[in-house]
C-alpha cells in the first residue's frame, strides 16, 4: 500500500486492517469477488487517495483528439483537483500543462477556443504553445532570472485510436503497456477515423465510479430502462480476456444500440468495412479509469467522469461518427434521433444512481456479489482499483 500517499487524508479509515481485508476480496474473478467498500464511494479520505495514487499517477482519458485538430485549439478541464490545459502546438502535436501560471499561480485559459499564445491574465507572462515563457515584463532588475526556467509545468500525452490521454505522474508508465491489447481488441471498428459531432458537460450528484459502473453493466436494463433501451439489447457475451488496464465485453442487439426501441426507421449506415458479425452488436469497454464507451455497427459513445467530491461528479459525454456517416445530406436531422436516445437514458440512469448514492453513504451499506456475466466490466474495475490502492 501507498502509506506515503494516504497518510496525507484527512482521516485514516483506509489504513485501518478492516477497510484493507474488506478491499482486498475485490481482487478475485467476478464469480467470487466482492463489489467495493461502500466507503470507496462516499468516505472523503478515501477520495483524497485516490485523486493522489490513481488520478495524479495513472493515465487519464481526456476526450477524442479530433477536438482540437488545428495548431492553436485548446480546452481546459479540471483533473482532480488539477486544472489543466490541453492544446495544439505549431508542429500539430497535442500538449498538456498545468493551468497554472509559473509566476503567480493564476488559472491562465478558460474554456475552449483557439489562441496564438497563451497569455496569463493577471501579469501578462505569455508562452508559447510549446509551454516555453516568451515573454516577462518588468523582470529586468530580478537577478538570475532565466525565461527558460520558467515554462509552463508540462504532462505527458498520448493519442491511441483518436483518444487522448494524460498522465500527471513525474515516471509515467509506458502508455502501450498501460493499454495493452486495447488497439487490436477494437481495430475492426477503425475508431481513429471517427469524427466528434456532439459533446456536452454536466454534473452528478453521486460519486465518479458509480456512474462508470452503471454505464458498464446490464444487469440494470429492465429495472432502469424498461420502456427505452431494455429490450434493444439481448444478454451479453462472457467478458473478454484483455491484457490492459481496461474490461471489455461485447453483446448482439435488436438493430442499433444507438437508438431508443422503436425508432430503428431513423438508423444511420453501418460503419464501412465493418465485419459481418458485428453488424448487430455493441461493444461496451471501460478503460480505467475514468473513461467508458460503447461502439455499435453505426456509432461511437463515450463518457468521462472527473471526481468533483466523494460523492459528485462532472461527466462528459461525446458522440462520434465515421465521416461518410457525417456527410449524408440527411445526417442532420437523422442524428437527433441518437442524441435523443443517449440523453434518454442518461435521465433515466441519473434518479438511479443518486439514490443508489444515498444507500451508499449508509455507515450500514456493506459490499455485495456480482452477478458474475451481467456485472462483468464493473467487476473488473474493482480488481483493478483494489490493486491500485493496496
């Protein structure tokens, strides 16, 4: 266990022998582990941990790469605590840093847009987009001071199948080993070629995990989704086998999973090139943490989760096509449909997960059992998650 991080939680719940037996029977196959303490949900210094030994030391999914495609595009997100700017540099390549400014610590970007520099609005300290200081007025009587020292703090970024990725850690892992088989797992849906049409942003009043978990399971689909998306999907698959920091399991429907029963009539052409066998299913994958999508013969859904508190969080959701799908003359009034479907879902999902939350902060909830093939992603974020925090 990581003593140097967690002794720095406020309270000491998870250095206690209890807590650690109780986590550590996650770490087994779905047919014999355990879900998470209730307190990995709700218990503020368990959050703390894992902003420090998870969201500071891992990598982070950060969204698709194609919205930022011309040098000079930025976003700005907050990472656990850790406001930071992701941006395209002259020579194409995406960067990250800390938004923070190397003078007075002032947030030096907001939002999205584009820009030529990135200039701090307190002092007018400004960088180049390759994070180096360029310019620093009235520093001239300031002894040995070198612009050069003083670029911005940069991360580590990655681009894998058009996501991107960040890592805020000083010795990142190798983002190939991290992912493993993650690529040849989804090649056949050639998901780097998919172009964003759709993102959006809003906030949960429930913890960061349990969204990821609902998006990840089926068990819920009849209890939750009853008159929506219930009987577009048929019993998944067993789980596949994955080498990388990530689960994965795949599952015929009946038509699109990209649209709410009912409205197959509005269903968009099948991704090009896409094998015979796929053509009615979706694949459901978590990549850990705090990313989950589901790509289907016609469409790609992602959502990201980023911890605001133990119990709430801000998601983002994003919506990609293949680019023929995009420039159908109908694409546009089509799409509505498959916006509709997934903001649907999520209305129903959210009521569900925030009274869920409640249960959760119970001192009397205790961990419960999988059902092993229903529950199959989410309990292999717990294995993942015990054995990141132990």
């Amino acid at each position: 266990m990581n003593v140097k991080l967690i002794a720095k939680s406020p309270n000491k719940i998870v250095q206690t022998a209890e807590f650690l037996d109780v986590l550590s029977k996650c770490i087994a196959s779905p047919d014999k582990a355990y879900s998470l303490p209730p307190a990995c949900y709700s218990d503020q210094s368990v959050f703390e941990t894992e902003i420090e030994t998870i969201f500071h030391g891992s990598w982070i999914s950060v969204g698709r790469a194609d919205r930022l495609p011309k040098s000079g595009d930025y976003r700005t997100l907050d990472i656990a605590k850790s406001p930071t700017i992701i941006v395209r540099d002259k020579q194409g390549k995406l960067r990250a840093f800390a938004n923070s400014c190397r003078h007075r610590g002032a947030r030096l970007l907001d939002g999205e847009g584009t820009c030529r520099v990135i200039r701090c609005p307190f002092h007018s300290w400004t960088y180049q987009l390759d994070g180096s200081l360029m310019g620093a007025s009235k520093m001239e009587l300031t002894k040995n001071f070198e612009k050069s020292d003083h670029g911005l703090i940069e991360f580590e970024i990655a681009e894998r199948l058009g996501f991107a990725f960040v890592c805020m850690s000083d010795e990142p892992e190798d983002i190939d080993s991290r992912l493993g088989d993650f690529e040849q797992l989804h090649k056949s849906w050639h998901l780097a070629s998919f172009t964003t049409t759709r993102q959006r942003k809003f906030k949960v009043n429930c913890n960061w995990k349990g969204f990821l978990d609902v998006f990840n399971e089926h068990y819920h689909l009849q209890f939750v989704h009853p008159n929506t998306i219930s009987n577009v999907y048929e019993t998944p698959h067993a789980a596949d086998e994955t080498s990388g920091s990530y689960a994965s399991q795949y599952g015929e429907t009946s038509g699109t999973g990209g649209l709410l029963e009912g409205q197959e009539e509005y269903g968009l052409p099948l991704i090009p090139n896409l094998e015979k066998k796929l053509e009615n299913g979706v694949r459901y994958t978590w990549v850990f943490p705090n990313m989950a999508f589901a790509i289907g013969a016609d469409a790609l859904w992602i959502y990201e989760t980023y911890p605001l508190g133990p119990d709430r969080c801000e998601v983002h959701q994003t919506v990609c096509f293949p680019p023929e799908t995009i420039e159908l003359a109908d694409f546009e009034e089509r799409v509505k449909y498959y916006y509709h479907r997934m903001d649907a879902a999520i209305q129903e999902d959210i009521p569900a997960l925030e009274n869920q939350q409640k249960g959760l902060s119970s001192v009397f909830a205790r961990p419960g059992r999988f059902s092993a093939h229903l529950e199959a992603n989410v309990a292999a974020f717990a294995k993942w998650y015990a054995e990141e925090l132990l």
